[in-house]
C-alpha cells in the first residue's frame, strides 16, 4: 500500500500558525471576554482568558466581567476570573 509522506511534526507548523492566529487590541480582547461572562458561557470565557484578555476590562456601562458573571450567579465563572486576578 502506498501512503502519503508524513510531514515531519513541527516542520514549519510554528511559523504558519503565527501568520494565521489573528491579532486584537487589548479593547477588543477585553469586549470578547466581557461578552463570553454575559453570555455565561465559561469554555469561551477560558479562551479568551488564554488571549491574554485583560479580565480588569469594563464594559461601556462600568461592568466587569467579574460583575457580570456575579450577577448572573454563575459561581464557576467567578472563580475562574478570581484565579485570574479579576
């Protein structure tokens, strides 16, 4: 059976990876996580935490994203933006 050559694992991947991965403003960053907090969803509050989204980041009405994920009572969003330093 003849099989494609397998590409040698890390051969190039680093570089393409850089020029793909898109860069945002802190500002944008911080909106992302904001909105993931209101949205109560935790997997995308992690990603954009991973971002090196600033979780001190307010929103046009003052609102952290630690106060929205307190006023949504969502205990597992809280404590993942505490380990943070939110």
């Amino acid at each position: 059976m003849d099989k494609e050559p397998r590409e040698e694992i890390g051969e190039g991947d680093d570089e393409e990876e850089e020029e793909e991965e898109e860069k945002y403003t802190e500002e944008e960053l911080g909106n992302h996580l904001i909105t993931a907090v209101k949205d109560n969803n935790l997997e995308d509050t992690q990603f954009w935490i991973n971002k090196s989204a600033p979780v001190s980041a307010v929103d046009k009405m003052g609102w952290s994203s630690l106060l929205w994920a307190c006023c949504n009572g969502n205990e597992e969003l809280v404590r993942l933006l505490l380990r943070h330093k939110a």
